[in-house]
C-alpha cells in the first residue's frame, strides 16, 4: 500500500473535501485526485463518492480512514516517545481512565510505582469510558482503565481488576434517605446525570429497560463523578454512585442512601490494553505487577 497516498486520503477523510485537504498539505488539488484514485485502484475498492459540493466515505473508505488514523497515531507515538528516550531516558507511561479508577483507585497505585522507580514519568487523562478506548485505541494512551460491564471493543484486551459497590443516594434528609423504595419509585426522581458517553448513565438506561420502567428524568447534566456527587450533598436530586466515592459524604451526612428492593448493583473495573501488541516497556510491566499485589492484598 502507498502511505503517501494513504495519507491523503486520510486528510481528504477528516475534512470532507479534497480541495479543503490539497490548502492545508499545501499541494495542488489534482495531484491529490489521482493519488486517491491510484489508491483505490490499487485496493480495488471506491473509498470516496461525491455528495454535493463535496464527498461522503463509502463504507470501505469508512474503515480504511479509521485503520490508517489509528496508524498515523501510531507513527506519532513512536516519535514522542523516542524524543522522550532522547531528552529524559526515560520513556513515558500514558494512562487513560474514567474517572471512578482515576480518583480512587490509581493515586495509591501510581505513589507505589513512583515509590519503587522515583525517575518514572507518568501522564494520566481522565474521561468518560467511551474517551478512554478512543485514546487507547489511537495510541495516545499504554493502557486503560474502565468501568463497564459489555459493549467491549473486539480490538481491546479486558483484564478484569476488581468489582465496586454502587449505590443510589440523595440529600441528607431525603424523604428517601435511608428507605428502602421500588426501582419505580426513584425512578421519578429528578437525577443528576453524567455527560453523554459515561458507562454509569448507560447502565443505569439499560437497567430501567431491563425492569421494563422509563428512564429517570434528568434534573441536572455534569461531567464527573465529584461534581455529581457536590450536587447530590448541596440538596438536589438523586444519583447513582460507586461507594468508594459517596462513603465519605454518608459519613459527614451530607448525603444518604436509597435501598432497591432485590437489586444490589456491583460493576466490574477493566485494566484495557491493545491486542496483539508485542512491544511492550517494562515500566508497563512494572505498574500492572504494583496493580495486581494491590489488588491481591484487598
């Protein structure tokens, strides 16, 4: 396959539009015409189609652009990391999590590392679960953490970690502080919701489709868990919200749970890498070791 031609047709993909594509690679339009068309010949496959003004990816060119975006990425990773091997020696670890794992679980782990190796770099994106895998699969993160029960990515390896708690709470001085309730029930509360994209909004659709009830109403959007939880604790609505992170707040009495009738929630989280990836650091290999002895000693 011609990279360069390749890379084109990456460019033209992103902006939808090949004159668009030729200003910004600063090269005559025709000439990124025939290498497009050099590259479906040689694919023998069409990859772009006129809409308008402009194109629209068929469903070939579709999955070639998100292939060689991932590859693109790739070369970038490589050269970010030789240049950190160049000026540091040391090569840096790139962590994605959502944020339950991000706030309670790695800074413990990531003070045991850095005990064990003071001269590592550690870099570390918080997301909704949706982000994470995007960063991951396009090399801008080494590995992953996520809570998320299925929809997994056939191109990601899912090492289950450990299961949490996850509880429905409101206000301190709820007329539901403390109840037990029908799923029903709370469901007609107003909810703090998190930001489209988060694992904990789409668990808690698909659990009210199980029970065949309507979804909650959204009283309030935030993205993170901490900003929900503040809410939750200044007197509005009803959330749901992993222990580890509303224990504290029980404690101060801030906020308070609901109890469901037979329904106890645990949702499992995942260590995510990419399959078939041979090479390997070791300081990778270093942090899963810390994880697994932490994790082991619970």
């Amino acid at each position: 396959m011609n990279l360069h031609a390749l890379r084109l047709f990456t460019k033209v993909a992103e902006l939808k539009s090949v004159s668009k594509a030729a200003q910004a690679l600063m090269i005559s339009q025709p000439a990124v015409t025939i290498q497009i068309r050099n590259l479906e010949k040689d694919l023998e496959l069409t990859l772009l189609e006129s809409k308008g003004r402009g194109i629209t990816l068929t469903q070939n060119g579709e999955f070639l652009f998100k292939q060689a975006q991932r590859l693109f990425d790739l070369e970038l990773d490589i050269e970010n990391k030789l240049e950190q091997l160049k000026n540091t020696g040391n090569e840096e670890l790139q962590i994605a999590s959502t944020h339950v794992p991000s706030h309670f679980l790695l800074p413990k782990w990531l003070a045991n590392y850095k005990q064990a190796f003071p001269n590592s770099y550690i870099h570390i994106k918080t997301a909704n679960s949706q982000q994470v895998i995007e960063e991951l699969l396009h090399y801008k993160a080494d590995l992953a953490f996520i809570v998320k029960e299925d929809g997994h990515h056939p191109d990601i390896n899912y090492q289950f970690l450990i299961n949490l708690d996850y509880w429905f709470i409101v206000p301190y001085g709820h007329p539901m502080a403390d109840q037990t309730v029908t799923l029903v029930e709370l469901m007609q509360q107003p909810f703090v919701s998190r930001e489209d994209g988060s694992s904990t909004k789409e668990f808690l659709n698909a659990l009210c489709k199980v029970h065949k009830i309507p979804p909650p109403r959204v009283g309030l959007q935030l993205d993170g868990i901490n900003e929900s939880i503040h809410a939750i604790a200044a007197g509005y609505g009803t959330m749901l919200a992993p222990s580890i992170a509303a224990s504290s707040f029980i404690q101060r009495q801030q906020v308070a749970r609901v109890f469901i009738k037979d329904i106890d929630i645990q949702r499992p989280i995942y260590l995510c890498t990419r399959k078939n990836e041979q090479n390997i650091s070791a300081a990778f290999h270093s942090f899963i070791d810390i994880i697994n002895d932490s994790i082991n000693r619970i």
